[in-house]
C-alpha cells in the first residue's frame, strides 16, 4: 500500500535556534532532513551547528557531533568562550571509538537528552596516520558508530564537520554514487543531519563535487561580505525542500548568547 504523503502542515521541525530566521523556515528543517550548512572559513559553521544540538540537548534529543578536524577541547573551549553552560546539558566527548560503551551507557542513564561529540580529531593524532584499518574507511566507523547509538541508546541529530574532511581520510573514488548512499543511509536512520561544507573562498561552489547540493534536501549559506571596508556575518537559505522559506539574505549576529538573523539591523518581517 502506497504510504499517505504528509502534509507540509504536519512535517515536525527542527528549530535551527537563530532568532529571526527559523520563521522564514516554517518553523525550522524538517525532522530528519539532510541539510548542508556551507561556508568559507571563520563564517560561524561549527557555530550554527553545536548551537542547534546544545538547544536540542536541553529539550530532550540526543544529538552526535562527528568533529573530524577540530578537537573536542577546541570546540568546547570556544563554545564556552561564546557563553553555553554545558553544566545544564549531558555532554559526553568521546575521544576514543573503543568507549562507545560507554558512551551508550552516558546517554542511557541520562534524564533527558544528550550531546556526544565524537572527537575522532584526537584519534587520528593518536595513530599517526591518516587512515584508520587498512580500507582507510573513516566513513565506515562514522556508521557504526551511528548504528550502534541508534540500536543500543538513541540518536535524533547527527552534524559531520566536515564533509571536507571526511573526502581527505575515506576514499572517494566515485563520488556520486558513494554520495548516494551516503545520504540514503542518513535518512534511512532518521536522522536530521547537517553536514558542513567548507566552500571555496571565490564561493564558486556549495560543495566539493557539487552532487551534494542535489542530494541534500536543503542547503543553509553563511558568508563574510566586505562593505566599505566592514566585514559583516551573513546567513540565508539557499533551499529547503518541502518548506515555504524566504530565500533573503540576513545579518547574522551573536549577541547575548544567542543567534539574530536580522534585516537592516532589525528582526526581519514574517
Ligand atoms: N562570542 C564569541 N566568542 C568567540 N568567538 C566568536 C564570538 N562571536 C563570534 N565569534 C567568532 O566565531 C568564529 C569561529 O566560529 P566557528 O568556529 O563556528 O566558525 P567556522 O566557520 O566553523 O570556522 P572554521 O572554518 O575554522 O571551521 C571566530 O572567527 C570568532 O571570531
Ligand atoms: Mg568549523
């Protein structure tokens, strides 16, 4: 029997918790949507992403941060700087995959949700090398880790910082199709994903192979615009499938711990 479509009305949302900008989302992206956060460099992508597993942590999900390249103590250091008390949260870093144990065990005996940022970082200082078994399949211990939190404990949201490099430690001999089940795999787990992509500095590109944007059911921008010498932070939506979103490029700002996305220095119109 054919499955009765749902209606955009009753898609469950995720909020991306940027005051502002989830209105012009319908509320946020759908529940397990695969969404690319792009961007060059410094433009706030670890940001947006650990702030929308922090605020999911405090009302109940579960959520995995996958950090390939920035250590767990680098990230924490700078979410502290940026004024998250993660005192209010079940913060599990795990730094070695051989304590996914217990980690599940972390997660269970939580009373609400969990944020567990796997900080394969340290790992690969650990062992010297770039390539873990001799497939050199990062993507593999990626999964499984998914897997095992998914069958033993629970996982609502997944973020991978970043895409880029997990193209440097896994083998990406055809892209397109490895991308393919990539993505098939994320939404058979259910999971509302953001993966983050590391954009070109001319910005001639969302992604590396440029499949991603296709694959992925939505694609959120951040960029650093120069004007008259100024830098300014800008956020905007590029897509999101299955939602009536405003596609208006934001100032995106960070003040009193917590994201604006704003309209000529004021909260935009809905
Ligand atoms: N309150 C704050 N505390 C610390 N950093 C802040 C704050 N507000 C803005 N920032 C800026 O956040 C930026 C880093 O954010 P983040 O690491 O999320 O960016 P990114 O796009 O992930 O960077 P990268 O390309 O290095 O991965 C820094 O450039 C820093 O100046
Ligand atoms: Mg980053």
């Amino acid at each position: 029997m054919v499955k009765e479509l749902k209606k955009n009305q009753e898609l469950k949302r995720i909020k991306v918790y940027i005051n502002g900008f989830d209105e012009q989302l319908q509320g946020g992206v759908p529940e397990g949507y695969v969404t690319l956060i792009c961007g060059t460099a410094g433009t706030m992508k670890t940001s947006i992403a650990f702030n929308v597993l922090y605020n999911e942590a405090l009302d109940g999900k579960t959520g995995l941060y996958v950090s390939l390249e920035q250590s767990a103590k680098s990230l924490l250091e700078h979410a502290e700087k940026m004024g998250y008390d993660l005192s209010k949260i079940n913060l599990v870093v795990m730094s070695d995959i051989a304590k996914l144990k217990a980690t599940i065990q972390d997660i269970k005996s939580a009373k609400g949700g969990s944020l567990v940022i796997s900080d394969l970082g340290a790992i690969r200082k650990q062992i010297k090398e770039t390539k873990i078994g001799p497939s050199g399949d990062w993507l593999n211990v990626i999964k499984n880790i998914i897997k095992k939190l998914k069958a033993e404990a629970k996982c609502d949201l997944f973020v991978l910082d970043s895409l880029s490099a997990l193209y440097v430690l896994s083998s990406f001999d055809d892209p397109r199709t490895k991308l393919f089940y990539i993505f098939e795999f994320l939404r058979d787990a259910e999971l509302t994903t953001f993966l983050i992509s590391e954009m070109p500095l001319d910005k001639s590109r969302y992604s590396e192979y440029e499949v991603e944007d296709y694959l992925a059911d939505g694609i959120i921008l951040l960029q650093h615009t120069e004007r008259f010498r100024k830098v300014i932070r800008e956020i905007s939506i590029v897509k999101m499938r299955s939602t009536d979103c405003n596609t208006d490029v934001f100032t995106l700002e960070y003040k009193n711990k917590k994201f604006y996305a704003l309209q000529g220095g004021k909260p935009p119109l809905v």
